[in-house]
C-alpha cells in the first residue's frame, strides 16, 4: 500500500527513485507478499493443520518470506536485475513446494470435497501462471521489453493469477465454509460452475492479447469465455437462492456484509471483462491505461483483498473492526472513482481537474491508514 502511495506521490513531488522500478516492487509485494501469503496461511489451516507438517511448513514459511524481502530490498532500487530476478526465482520454487505440500498432505477424506477440488486446479493454475515469469528473460535478451511477446508473458501471469489461481482459490475456500456447514451442494450444481469457470479461465487469456489486433476468431472464444464465466456467476447465485440453511445461521451479520459486497464486486468484474471481448471496449482498454489499472485494482483491492479480509476473520487469523473496513472500503471506492474519472477524461477528451493528482495521493493514503 505503502508503496502505490509512492507512486501516486511522484506526480505531485519529486522522489528519487525510478518510477517503474516501483511498479515492479509494488506489484510483486501485492500479489506475493499480501495475496499468496493469505490465501497459503488459509490453504494450511483449513486442510493441513494437525497434520505433523508444523516444522516442514514453517521452514517453507521462512523460505518464502527470504525471498520477498529480498524482493522487497531490491526491484525498487534495481527493477529487474541479477538479485531481484534470483528472488522471484527462489519465489517460484517456493509456490512449487507449497502446491505440492497441499496436494500430498491434505487427508483422503478432503480430497473427495469439492472445494479441494477448486483449491488444485487453483494450484496448477498458480504454477501455470509462473510460465509467464520463465519465459521474460528469453524475450528481454532476444525481443526486448518492448515487444508484444513481452507484453504477452505479463499478461499471461496475471491472467492464470488472479482469474486462475486467486478466484479458484477464494470459491474453494467458500465452498469449504458451506461444507463445514453440512451445506452441500448437488452435483450437477457444481459440475455446472466449475466447468463454465475453468473453460471461461481458459478462453479469457485470449482478452490479453487483443491488443494486437487479432483475426475475428479470438474475438469469438475470447467473448465465449467471457459468457461462460458469467454464466458460472449466474449459477452461483441461482445455488444461493436454494441454501437449505439462512446466511445468519453461517456468516455473522458483518460477514454476510461483506459476502453481499463481494457478489457485487464479482458481478462487475465479470460485465467490464465481457465487455473487453467487443473491439471497440478491447481497443479503449488498451489505449487508455487508467482502465486497465483501475480494473486491476477492482480485482485486487475490492474482490480479492476483500474476499481475504472474510475469511481471514471468520476463521479468526484476523479481527478486523468495522471501523476499519468501513475506512477501507471508502478508501477503495474514491480511489477506484478517481482513477475511472481519468480514465473517462482520456477517452472523452475532456481536461482533469487542477489538482488531480493531489486529491488522488489524499485518497490513495487513505488505504495506507486503514
């Protein structure tokens, strides 16, 4: 948080440091150091905990908080160079061993349970996803960074990420919340969702690539993955109508909240993805940069982040006050609006109000106290 502050921060003052050498410090400690290390303290105690891994998983914990602090001590000073390619590297090894804990320990009797069932495929896609990562050095010495291929290796990461690995993740994690309830779902419920948001996770990769101005064809599978993701979403709200138990009878009052922030959240994510299949929408998308950094920050700061603060206070790793989420959430929204404001003024052409960038550092702080 700190560090998109910094970010913020260098259009109003000068800061000696490299902008986009920040970026990279910024991104990878939000995905790795905020998103990863939550969602795997949540994997551990939900399904591998009292399972005599205690000192395997703390040298792996340990292992892999050496490797974001070095991340953390040197893309801001250096962006990718020898050190902090050598972290993210022992980073990757890190997720490896992590995925292959779960998948080898977690007892028979969770194995047959479909939120396990999310949480693998959400693992292989992590690792899918690290593909992308692999392949940057090949394309920086043979293409340059300023190729599409280059372009294309990111966008295959944060793609297979948080579509991937993030979302799978956050609904196993769900299911296994109903599970745990004795809430079980039909079969073919969950066949229906879990098959239309795999093909959907697949064919949407296809959106990061239409800035190259493909033929008609990956318009069309793109746009078809976007429909089926969507349609996941519509079954995953026709489910919550047929629950056989009240929310209150699962979620406090507060989480429930959340819960219902969440599916709004979720719902327009899926829309503004849907809408990118259009040439029209994929062409302002990527020529209008503000769009695409406003809905990443939709994914990241609203659906998952939010999703995380649920389960990490259901489950009582966290306690978090209403106070605070009330903060955050009024943090999230002004930043999301003034980011979306910007990037209206670039496609409609109209001038930003004078101090723009100030009221964007003031709300972007707001995150940072929260």
């Amino acid at each position: 948080a700190t560090l998109g502050l910094v970010l913020r921060t260098s259009y109003t003052t000068e800061i000696p440091l490299t902008y986009r050498y920040v970026v990279h410090a910024h991104s990878h400690i939000a995905l790795l150091g905020w998103v990863y290390m939550a969602l795997t303290t949540l994997l551990y105690k939900l399904f591998l905990e009292g399972q005599g891994l205690e000192m395997k998983y703390r040298y792996l914990f340990l292992f892999t908080q050496f490797t974001l602090v070095g991340m953390l001590l040197t893309f801001p000073f250096t962006g990718y160079a020898l050190f902090s390619i050598i972290f993210s590297t022992l980073f990757l090894f890190a997720s490896y061993g992590f995925a292959w804990l779960f998948i080898k320990n977690t007892p028979l009797a969770l194995k047959r349970t479909n939120s396990y069932r999310c949480i693998k495929t959400a693992l292989i896609y992590m690792a899918i996803s690290s593909i992308g990562p692999w392949t940057l050095g090949g394309i920086m010495s043979t293409l340059g960074p300023t190729s599409d291929w280059y372009r294309i290796a990111i966008y295959f990461y944060l793609h297979f990420q948080y579509n991937g690995w993030m979302t799978l993740a956050l609904l196993g994690i769900f299911f296994f919340v109903l599970e745990q309830k004795n809430i079980l779902l039909p079969k073919k419920t969950f066949k229906t969702i879990y098959w239309s948001l795999n093909i959907g996770i697949i064919l949407t990769f296809f959106l990061s690539v239409l800035f190259t101005n493909p033929g008609a064809f990956l318009y069309i599978i793109s746009g078809l993955g976007g429909l089926l993701q969507f349609w996941a979403l519509i079954q995953l709200f026709i489910m919550n109508k047929e629950l056989n138990k009240p929310w209150d009878a699962i979620l406090s009052r507060f989480e429930f909240g959340l819960l219902k922030i969440l599916a709004i959240l979720l719902a327009i994510k899926m829309i503004l993805q849907l809408l990118t299949a259009l040439p029209y929408f994929a062409n302002l998308a990527t020529t209008v940069l503000d769009f695409t950094i406003g809905y990443l920050h939709w994914t990241f700061l609203g659906l998952v982040s939010i999703s995380l603060f649920l389960f990490l206070h259901y489950y009582k790793l966290i306690r978090i006050p209403k106070n605070f989420i009330r903060l955050y959430l009024f943090g999230f929204v002004a930043t999301e609006g003034i980011i979306f404001y910007k990037g209206i003024a670039s496609w409609l052409r109209f001038p930003l109000f004078d101090v723009y960038f100030l009221v964007l550092v003031v709300v972007c702080s707001i995150l940072v106290m929260a």
